[in-house]
C-alpha cells in the first residue's frame, strides 16, 4: 500500500519519500546546496536542508532518477520550519502543473523513488 498523506487543507495527496536533491535558485545557477526530499504531491513538496531560504523564495528542486536522469520542478517556498542542528524544513509549493507535467511527476518520477527506497 502507498504511503499516502492528506490533511484537510491540502487539496493532493503527498507520498513519502526520502530522496537527496540538489537545490537551485535559478536554472541558470550552481547547486546552492543539497536537501532530502521527505514527500511530494502535484501541489508541493517538503524538503529538509541546512540551506537557508526565506518564505516565498522560488527554488529548484533537481531530483535524481539514475545515474544519468534528473528531474527538475521549481516551486515557491510557502512554509519555514526551524529544526535543531541549523537544519529547516521547508513546505514548497509549485507552480501550476500542465497535464503532461503532473503525468511525468506521477507516472515517472515518483514510481522510480519509490523503487529506491525499498
């Protein structure tokens, strides 16, 4: 059975998954640092990291699927959680998804992570 999250607020389902991503500022910048993907919907994501981000910040999330395959969303950072050890979570939110991105998102990339956390 899936791993499947949903508060009454949230419109998508989130699926847990433990995943390290490398985190942009723009696509056309170097990694600002790496992060663990914890869940991921159509609608966000959560994503720990010692990276600070500030609240409504836009960021790239650049997963990896193989050893020669990433998946790159963006999203706007809706949420800032301190944790202890200069570690944050942050609630992401992205941007309006076509219907072919939310096919690739759940058709493609979230099987392949599931798969590597068995």
């Amino acid at each position: 059975m899936l791993d499947l999250i949903k508060s009454p607020e949230r419109k998508s389902k989130r699926r847990k998954i433990i995943a390290v991503v490398d985190l942009y500022k723009s696509a056309s910048s170097p990694p600002v640092g790496q992060g663990c993907l914890l869940d991921i919907s159509i609608g966000g994501a959560s994503i720990e990291s010692d990276v600070v981000f500030q609240e409504l910040n836009y960021i790239i999330i650049n997963i990896p699927l193989s050893s020669n395959s990433r998946y790159s969303i963006g999203g706007k950072i809706l949420r800032v959680e301190n944790l202890p050890l200069h570690t944050f979570r942050y609630g992401i939110k992205f941007g309006d998804l076509g219907l072919m991105d939310r096919l690739e998102l759940f058709r493609k990339v979230v099987p392949l992570l599931l798969k590597k956390k068995k």
